[in-house]
C-alpha cells in the first residue's frame, strides 16, 4: 500500500505541481490550448495534464488551471498577411531580438496563422484584451503533503539502448534512478528494454534534492491526519475509500463501530488527504470493484476482456502492483463498447482555416508495393506482373501512393513542412516483416503512420508501435480493431453504413408503405432483416421463394397504391437482384416506389442490372465515397484537374483515397498538438469524394463514422443527398 501512495503522491504533485505553482485562466473566445501554453510559457501537454476534459475541447468562459514555471506571462500574436519580426517589433514596441529570443523557430520565417510571443506581460498591468490569471486556492491540493521534492525536469534526452545495457546501468550512466525512467517510458512497467530501443532520459536542473525519508508501511503511519466525513448520496465504501488511497479492510479498521447499512448522513472517519478530486463523477459507463484475495492483474483482464493498455489507463497506479481489497474502476459488464469520443457528422470543419502548429511534420507510409518480387530492370517482366491479377495489391499502393504525394504537395502550400518516409510491406499476412521495419527504423518520431493496406499488417503495426503512441491508420480494410487506442479506422464498417441509411430512412418513414426484400441462406441477410423489422415493426416482407426467387404475385400483395412505397432490397445475388428490380421497374409505372439497400455491393454493378432501372427506381445506398468515378469536363475538381495534368488520366479511387486520408492527417497535425488532441475536434471534415468524422471507442481505438447516402438521379447520374 505504501507503494500505491507514493505513486498517487507523485504523480498528483507531479500533474499539479504545489498549490502556488499554477494559475487560473478564463478561456476568451478564439483561444486554444496552444495558444494559452504559448502565454503561460508552458506546454499543451502540461495543460492537459491538469484539465484532462480540455483535450474534448474548450469552451469561451470555461477555467483552465495552468501550471507556472516562471510565473511570467506573454503577450501572444497570431500571425496575419504581410506579417514580418520587424513590423510586429515595430508595433510592440520591441526589437526584432527580442522576439527572436522569445520564439526561436521564426528564424526559419513565420507562417500564416502562427502564434509568437512578442514580449512580457507586466503583472500588475495585464493585457487588456486578453483574460487576467490569478493565483489558485485549491483545499484539495493544499492538503496534500509532499513526500518528496520534486525536482524540475530542463529537458530530455533520447538515449538508443545498446546491447548488453540494462536500466540500472543506463540510470546510473545518467545519475539519475531507474524509477526516473520508467515515469517517462511507461511500457518499461511491463516490458524489457531491447537492443535499439529509444528511451526518454529526463535531464534535471543542478540543484540540491531534499528527500524525506518514506515511513513504514503501517496504516497509522501513512495516515498522518484525519478528518469526519458525512456519507453522501451515491456514496459508497468503495468510492470513499479510493478517493482518500486507502482500501475498504482499512476504512472499516478506521472505523470500527461504523453502521453496516452504511446510512446517508452518517459521520465517519477519513483520511485528510485526498486523491482523487472530489467532483470526480464514476461515468455510467463504469463502475468500483473491490479487489478479491488472489486475484491477479492477468485474471481480470481475461474476465472483463479488456485489454491492459484500458486497465492501466484507467487505473494508473496499478503499475506499482496489485492487492487485495483495493478499489479500481472497471467497464461495466456489457457496455464495453461504449463510446468514448462521438460527435455527430452534420458541422462542418475546415482544418485548412484552423492551422497553428507549424512543426515539422514526420509522416510513414507502409504500403505492399511487391519490389522483393520485381526486377526493375526487366521492364516486360516488370510491366506483365503489374497487369497480372497478383499484382492488384501492388498497383493499389501505386495509385495511393500517387495521392500521398499530391496531398502533400498541398499540405506544403498551406505552410506546413513535411518529412515523408516510405516502406515497403511488400505482401498480405507479412507481419513479421512489418515488425522488423519498425524496429530497425525511427517509428517513434512519427507523428503519425498511415498503412499497412491489409488489417493482419495493419494490427501488427499498431501492437509495435502502441508503446510509443503513434497513430496508425489503417486506409482500407473497413474492420474494427478494438485492441489498440493508437489504432485509427479510416473507412467505415458495413454496420455503420447499414445505421446510416436506415436512420435516414426512419426520419421520414411516416405514410409510407415500407417493404422488406431479402435474400435467404445467408446469417448476414437474416441479421439485416431482423434489424429492418425492429426498426419498422409495421414493415411488410416479400415471401421469397426456393432459389431467391420474387413472383410478381407476392410483390403485388406487398405494394400499396395509395402511398409511396419505400423498398428495402437487401441482396448480393445477381439473379435475384435482376428479377426484383424488373420487377419493380414494371410497377414504378403504377406505384409510386423507392428502392433501397443498405449494402450496394459488387453485384448491383454487373451487367445483368441495368441501370436504367435503378435510376428510375431512384436506388439510395449508402457508401464510404461520393463514387464519381466518370468526370466530364465541366465537373472536375482541381485535385482531379491537377492528376490528370501529372499523370495523364483520371485518378482511380484509390488515389483519391490516398489524397484524402494523407491531406486530413497533415491539416489534423497542423491545427493540433497532435492527432489525438485533432480526433476530438467536432465537426466532419471533407475533401474530394471522403469525409472524416472520428469516434473512439471506450476500450479501442478510433473509427471514422462519416459516409455518404448516394441517390440514382434521373439520366443515370448519381447525387449526394446526404
């Protein structure tokens, strides 16, 4: 117990430093949490870390506490047009060395939209135009006595671990404890340190470090003072103990005549200090579990079958070892999957107009390009594969691979620098090679990784790198990974866009005739079918016959005359796709019909539908992409202008994905401080044919939610409705 003290100790005062080392601030309106670390001489990071709801955004009037190094405060300039160091020291009443000093990167030239200190703030005169810091008194944080001086950190260092090293020798290297680099390089909790691995090493400031010596670990020893606290509603002995770091055996030992009914408004007796905040509310979606004698960290995680990334972030202190009788939080049963991160999709974000952070951006990109497979020289040989069937994952990383590099060349217009590096997977299922790449190779200075193509390379990309937080996004493969929270889905599932066109649907179902066409044989069929009839209980459902057959008999005893019918056609079988929809096309004549799917797949585009059919029937279907594949001359966007200029053709899909995905990364990066803080962002993001709306699941990683309703038009053209 004593070791769970000390850690919730240090990392408390570690987060908050003392209670006159931090500031309020009142958020004004424009403001972002850069641009207030920027005032305050501080980090995003470090705001974060005391007002973890902020990384959810921030609102004008809402009170931010901010840790103060120096106490000094900046004035901040947001670089406009025709800007220079010398008219802002002109207009400040300063000297361009001065600002210099004040921001050293605006020697390599400043960028639209980017933030500079351009002098201190007097004290007792602050600027007007901005909001006015105090000094924050919190009883909370005043009641905690320190158990160690905390030494300040004046930067880190990155040490590459070589062979035969071990932390004790590295530690000692550096004069400071093993503890010291663990706090920084949290995975080292539960991992070995490897050949090649980069470490943080804190470097500290040259001062003499007070210690005082850690009692003896005795509950008399560690609760130093007490206090009477009166039970609460919702309170509970588990929530009780956890906030005042003690276990529910050693509450009861403090109080030993207490009423096992544990009543509102009883007295009881508590530790003074506390641990967790007060106003901290236990999410729904959560709940306090006391631990049980011999359970172990591995037990639990195998019976709530969550990962141990979701456990220790939930319960941090549990690093420093697990015992029976403390108090954790964990998912409730059967809400695992609750979200964590949803905005809806109908506010749009333009990043473009959003950019402040102009450091430089390191970007990867994993993709199976087949060169282990390939002579270069040979150019038939070469040229045959790329047409051969084999090749279809080579010739998609080309096509992406294409628009990458158009969205970088965009991303760079708009101010950003960017380092690219590519790697070849060069196949599917290749996942030991994916993990050699990433450790023979600086992943962990990417911002973000984006590939590989297929989910195995994909998962295991995110499983390596997972230790050091980089983001990958997974650009194709539309399933879930509910493992990693540095796992970023860019397409869609099938669920998702089933949910979106049946709550389109539902939206204005009311005096409509809704009917149900379904394919027999398949789980999947039966699964949407259960899912349309709950949805419309009062729904009528074509009898199909042996074969995946309509007769026109049961179609007509489904159909009304009077409203207009709105038909669900759920099917991947060409035949019975063919006969329904000839079918309807006979009826639209009498009847007033919608047609609709919520999976359009390959077998909707064969030859033997036509679309003259689905275009009278008006088909809507749901889809990941706007699907414009054919542009005429007065359509075409300028990324498509500029592609075919470069490449003499109209880019496929692929390329537009590429440009798509590549181009929100870099706007995300560059309005951020980095791609978790950018996925809270509300709002829905889009470009050429893709749209971006992150969620993140409580317990997994992000998804992309957004997508399209496509409606067949008159003349066969296909219109974005939604």
């Amino acid at each position: 117990m004593k070791k769970v003290l000390l850690f919730f100790f240090v990392l408390f005062v570690t987060n908050f430093g003392f209670a006159q080392q931090y500031k309020s601030h009142k958020v004004v309106q424009g403001e972002n949490v850069y641009r207030i670390a920027k005032r305050y001489n501080t980090t995003p990071e470090a705001i974060y870390k005391i007002n973890p709801t902020a990384k959810e955004g921030i609102k004008e009037g809402q009170i931010l506490a901010i840790p103060v190094i120096d106490d000094q405060e900046y004035q901040i300039h947001v670089v406009v047009e025709d800007d220079t160091v010398y008219n802002l020291s002109k207009k400040y009443n300063t000297t361009p060395e001065a600002i210099y000093n004040l921001n050293p990167d605006a020697v390599n030239g400043i960028n639209l939209g980017q933030i500079l200190r351009v002098g201190k703030l007097d004290k007792k005169d602050p600027n007007p135009t901005d909001t006015t810091s105090e000094t924050v008194s919190d009883p909370i944080l005043d009641s905690i006595k320190p158990l160690e001086e905390i030494r300040q950190i004046v930067r880190f260092k990155t040490h590459k671990v070589r062979r035969k090293e071990t932390l004790y020798g590295i530690a000692q290297k550096y004069e400071i404890t093993v503890d010291d680099i663990k706090k920084h390089n949290k995975r080292l909790y539960s991992e070995q340190i490897r050949k090649r691995d980069k470490i943080r090493i804190p470097i500290y400031a040259k001062e003499e470090v007070v210690t005082i010596e850690t009692p003896k670990d005795t509950l008399s020893s560690r609760v130093s003072t007490t206090t009477k606290y009166v039970v609460k509603p919702k309170d509970t002995r588990y929530s009780i103990a956890r906030r005042h770091g003690i276990t529910v055996g050693e509450l009861n030992q403090l109080n030993p005549e207490m009423d096992p009914n544990f009543p509102i408004g009883m007295e009881i007796i508590v530790p003074t200090t506390i641990f967790v905040p007060l106003e901290e509310i236990i999410e729904p979606e959560f709940e306090l579990y006391e631990v049980q004698p011999k359970e172990t960290i591995y037990s639990i995680l195998k019976r709530t079958e969550i990962s141990s990334d979701s456990l220790f972030s939930m319960n941090p202190y549990l690093r420093d070892g697990l015992k029976a009788g403390m108090v954790i939080t964990l998912p409730k049963r059967g809400e695992v999957d609750s979200l964590a991160i949803d905005f809806p999709e109908g506010k749009s974000l333009k990043l473009e107009n959003m950019l402040s952070n102009f450091k430089t951006k390191k970007l990867a990109i994993m993709l199976p390009f087949g060169l282990d497979t390939l002579d270069l020289n040979a150019r038939k040989e070469t040229e045959e594969f790329l047409k051969s069937r084999r090749a279809r994952g080579t010739r998609v990383a080309l096509d992406f691979y294409k628009g990458v590099q158009m969205a970088i060349d965009s991303a760079k217009s708009k101010g950003l620098s960017i380092d690219l590096t590519v790697f070849d997977t060069q196949r599917n299922n290749n996942t030991g090679h994916i993990k050699k790449l990433i450790n023979e190779n600086s992943f962990d200075e990417m911002d973000a990784v984006i590939g590989p193509l297929y989910q195995a390379n994909v998962e295991a990309a995110a499983a390596e790198l997972k230790k050091y937080e980089t983001p990958v996004f997974s650009p194709i493969s539309n399933r879930e990974s509910k493992l990693y929270s540095n796992f970023f889905q860019t397409r869609p599932t099938d669920i998702m866009l089933q949910d979106k066109l049946i709550a389109y649907v539902e939206k204005d179902s009311t005096e409509k005739n809704i009917v149900i066409i379904v394919q027999q044989g398949k789980k999947k069929y039966e699964d949407i079918k259960n899912k349309l009839v709950a949805k419309f209980p009062n729904a009528k459902i074509a009898k199909i016959e042996e074969g995946n057959y309509l007769y026109e008999v049961h179609l007509n005893k489904v159909l009304a005359k009077d409203i207009p019918n709105w038909v669900f056609l759920e099917s991947d079988d060409v035949a019975m796709i063919s006969n329904v929809t000839t079918l309807l096309n006979a009826k639209a004549e009498s009847h007033k019909i919608t047609l609709y799917t919520t999976d359009k797949d390959d077998a909707f585009g064969d030859d033997s539908i036509k679309n003259e059919y689905l275009s009278k029937l008006h088909l809507h279907y749901p889809s990941i992409d706007k699907e414009f594949d054919n542009y005429d001359e007065n359509s075409m966007t300028p990324f498509v202008e500029r592609y075919k200029k470069e490449y003499g053709t109209i880019p496929s899909k692929y390329a537009v994905r590429g440009f798509d995905i590549t181009y929100d990364i870099l706007m995300r990066l560059g309005s951020a401080d980095d791609l978790y803080h950018a996925a809270t962002f509300e709002g829905t993001t889009e470009y050429v044919e893709n749209k971006f709306n992150y969620a993140k699941k409580l317990l997994g990683g992000y998804y992309n939610k957004a997508s399209y309703i496509i409606k067949f038009d008159d003349e066969l053209k296909l219109t974005v409705i939604e």
